[in-house]
C-alpha cells in the first residue's frame, strides 16, 4: 500500500507531537499494536516498548485504557537508561 507524502507527514507530525503512535490492522489484518519510545540520557530513541493484540481485542477503549501503561513503562525504562549514561 503507498501512502500520499501529505498524509505520511501529517501522521509523522502527529506521532511526534503526543509521542507515542498506534498500528491498527496496518502490518497485518487483525493486529493492534500502540507504542512509546524510550529515549536515552541525551533524548535520543533508544528503543520502543509496545504491547500487541489482536484488534478485537485492543479497540480504541481498551487502546485508550493500555497506552497509560505503555507510556510509563517506556518514561521508566529511559530515566534507568539515563540513570546509566545510556
């Protein structure tokens, strides 16, 4: 599937601006996937954490009741990268 250039912007925008994004049946038929970034000590992406589920499963309710769980487990994960000078 090709996505217009305007629209892959807009979305990249924003992603950027809440920091945190959702795949909804887009990799695959059926798969939810919302996602944070853990960034190390300097802000930079070191990894992301994300949970993933089938979609019936993760609708926007449930995605809505999960990504506070999500984001705190990626801000976690970076203030101990950064607590290592990662």
């Amino acid at each position: 599937m090709r996505v217009a250039d305007g629209r892959l912007r807009r979305e990249l925008r924003r992603v950027r601006s809440r920091d945190w994004a959702a795949v909804v049946d887009e990799l695959e038929v059926g798969l939810t996937s919302p996602a944070a970034p853990v960034r190390g000590g300097d802000g930079s992406l070191a990894a992301m954490v994300g949970v993933s589920g089938p979609s019936f499963r993760l609708d926007a309710g449930r995605r809505r009741q999960v990504l506070p769980h999500v984001l705190s487990a990626a801000a976690g994960a970076g203030a101990r990268l950064a607590r290592r000078g990662g």
